[in-house]
C-alpha cells in the first residue's frame, strides 16, 4: 500500500478537509484517553504552521443518520484545542451554511472541526450526493484516519475522489510500519496471533501462512489447534467444529515452510476468576476438569528464545486471559523480551488490535516498540490481506 503524502504540496491559504479519527473513549461525558487525539495532532500542526485553513471531519459512535446530542463532537474539538494549544473553532454541522459560515471565517492557520459525519445517513452509505457537499467545502483532502480505512464511507472513501487526496502523517506512519512488517520485511518474520476463536480469524491465518516464517498461535485459539491434533484440553475453550480447518492451516504451513509454534506447557485452572488456584502442566498434560488461561513459562522461553533470530515481529492477540492475574504473565512477559529486543535494535516490533493495545499498555511496553497501531478492525484487516478502501482512493 502506497499513498501520496503531504511532502512538498502548497497548502497556504487553502482549505484542507483532514479526515480524522476523533471516536475516542468516552466515559460519563468524559474523554478517558487521547491517544487518537495526540496521534492526530503533528498532521494538524503541520498544515497550521504552513498557512492552510484546516477543516477537520470525524465520526463518533454509531448515531444511525440522526442527530443524537451525547454523540457530538464539540468535546473532542475542545481536547484538540487543548492538545494543539490554539483555539479550534467548531461547526454544528459537518455540511451546509453553518459549516461554510465556520470554514469561510477561519484566517490561514487556524483549525476548525466539523460535527459528526454519521449525523448524516449519506456517510455510511458513501452517498455521492453527501461526499460532493463535503467536498464543497475544501481545496485538498487529507486522509489521517488510517483506523477507519477500512470502512468506503463518503468521509473516507467517496471524497477522496473529488479533490487531491493525500496521507496525513499518521496515516504515513501507520502504512510505513505495516510496509516493514509484511510488504518488504526484513527475514525472518514472526507472527504472534492470539485470540478466542479461530473462526474469526480464518483470513488472518490464511494470510500469514503464506507471508511470515513462524507463526505462533496463543489464546484459546491453541486449544483448538492442540484439540485437532488429539491433545486433550479439558474444559479449556475450543471450537471442535474448527478442527479440520486447523488442520488445513497446519498442512498448508508445513506446504510453504512455515514453522507454526504451539504452546508445550499451559497455566491451568478449574474456574475463571482471579487470582484461583492453578497448575502448570505440559500441553498434553491437561486435567479433564480444567482450563488452560495462559501459555506456561516453558512456551515463553522458548518464544523468547526464538527472537534471538527473528527480525520482524507482527503481534495480534494477547497469548492468555490477560485482564485477569495471573493469566496475563506470559502476555506481559513476552512483551518485555519483545522490547528489549527492539531497543536493543535487532527487531523490528509491529503491533495492533484492540485487546494487544490493551496488553502491551498493562505491560508497561506501549512506547517501547517500533510501532504499535491503534487501528482496530483496519489493522486486521490489513494483516488479512484485504485492500481498504480509504488507502486505496489516496494510493500514489
């Protein structure tokens, strides 16, 4: 995936509508994190200081084509002020007068943010009716919304046809990362795959079969691999009807050498709560009334053993139960060996989802990778090996 990005491109005095990702955590009228907004702040920045009139459009929750008062976006446009350290001004509407009034009294390098693009049924049928009125109202397009990509709405998708279209630089970023970790990696390539259920999965697997050296599969998603290979798991959660599938990815690796690494000890329990009493015991060494919630330490070191020569690692899905001690050891064991690795610049670490966010945050290693994205579905979708739309309508 290539993109046109804003290097060299004339902005003063222009109107450039920023396709952002303001659908941030809200907790009782509070943001909770602003990690999308800081992320999003040096495109921002940068179109400010070069003299641009910068709009900036979002959605924000699940609205449904109507206006619905505790989904507006004044709140984020207040923290982005905030984060930026200027005024941004806001526009109750994302199209129309009141968002031309707004746009037409912003001077060079000031910043305004529209209201929330799914207060229009248009966004998400990607209405080219819609995607024309938001067009109206910018010179240039900005796509830093890499997170939402993968969705062909008119704010992501449909306008960047009907203006010059570039990457912001998180949208950059985000592309070179995922560029480093499967388009052109350096070799070897580890993948870490976690989760609870193959099926959901399936594309992901498929994918990386073909595209990486060793897969490591963690979660409850190893104790249907390990079920389809007659080791018995107990009550650990599996899908029984997924074993000829594992199975088929398990030939199809072996077809194409790559080497798939499952877990030889388990963390076990006989209920799921915190902190209960557990056994350590070998994968095929499972009580009938147990549960396997994390990988044992025998499998992390020799996961750990195995970065001493890998050069990439893509990382999706924590390895066990992590929200709940102890089960997040290995998960947060794994991820300190990761860090180190990558600090010590013989890795190059790429990492997303939403549940490996989380881990890698409880583990005190967020900021110690290369790159970990907060893209969500697109950066799984990504590693599935579909094309997304919002990339491809700004492709270079």
């Amino acid at each position: 995936m290539t993109a046109r990005t804003l290097d060299g491109i004339d902005v003063q005095g222009k109107r450039v509508l920023v396709r952002a990702d303001l659908n941030v955590p809200v907790r009782d009228g509070k943001i909770t994190d602003l990690t999308r907004i800081e992320r999003l702040s040096p495109t921002i920045r940068e179109l400010s200081q070069k003299g641009a009139r910068v709009v900036v459009c979002s959605h924000f929750d699940r609205p449904k084509g109507a206006r619905v008062l505790e989904m507006s976006l004044a709140p984020m446009a207040t923290a982005l002020g905030e984060v930026l350290g200027m005024k941004v001004h806001f526009a109750d509407d994302c199209v129309g007068v009141q968002a031309q009034q707004v746009i037409e009294r912003l001077a060079p390098g000031d910043v305004a943010v529209l209201e929330n693009t799914r207060f229009h049924a248009g966004e998400e049928k990607n209405d080219p009716v819609f995607a024309a009125e938001l067009a109206k109202l910018a010179d240039i397009f900005v796509n830093d919304a890499f997170s939402a990509a993968h969705r062909a709405h008119a704010s992501t998708e449909g306008v960047a046809h009907l203006l010059p279209s570039y990457a912001g630089r998180l949208m950059q970023a985000e592309l070179e990362a995922l560029q480093s970790a499967l388009g052109s990696p350096v070799r070897p390539v580890m993948a870490v795959v976690g989760g609870s259920k193959v099926s959901t999965k399936l594309d992901l697997l498929g994918n990386l079969v073909g595209r990486v050296d060793v897969l490591v599969i963690g979660g409850a998603m190893a104790n249907t691999f390990l079920a389809s290979r007659g080791v018995a798991v107990g009550r650990s959660l599996q899908e029984g009807e997924m074993h000829d599938t594992a199975r088929a990815i398990s030939a199809r690796a072996e077809a194409v050498g790559c080497v798939i690494v499952l877990p030889v000890d388990a963390v076990t329990a006989t209920e799921f709560r915190a902190n209960p009493p557990v056994s350590v015991v070998a994968a095929g060494a499972i009580a009938a009334d147990a549960m396997m919630l994390d990988v044992g330490p025998a499998t992390v070191a020799d996961l750990v053993a195995r970065l001493a020569s890998v050069k990439t690692l893509v990382w999706n899905g924590p390895l066990g139960a992590f929200e709940t001690a102890p089960f997040d050891a290995a998960t947060v064991a794994l991820a300190h060996a990761v860090a180190e690795a990558t600090e010590r610049g013989s890795l190059r670490s790429v990492a997303g989802g939403g549940d490996t966010v989380s881990a890698l945050r409880h583990a005190g290693v967020l900021e110690r990778l290369s790159y970990v994205s907060s893209a969500g579905g697109a950066f799984l979708e990504w590693l599935e090996g579909k094309t997304l739309p919002g990339v491809a309508a700004i492709g270079g």
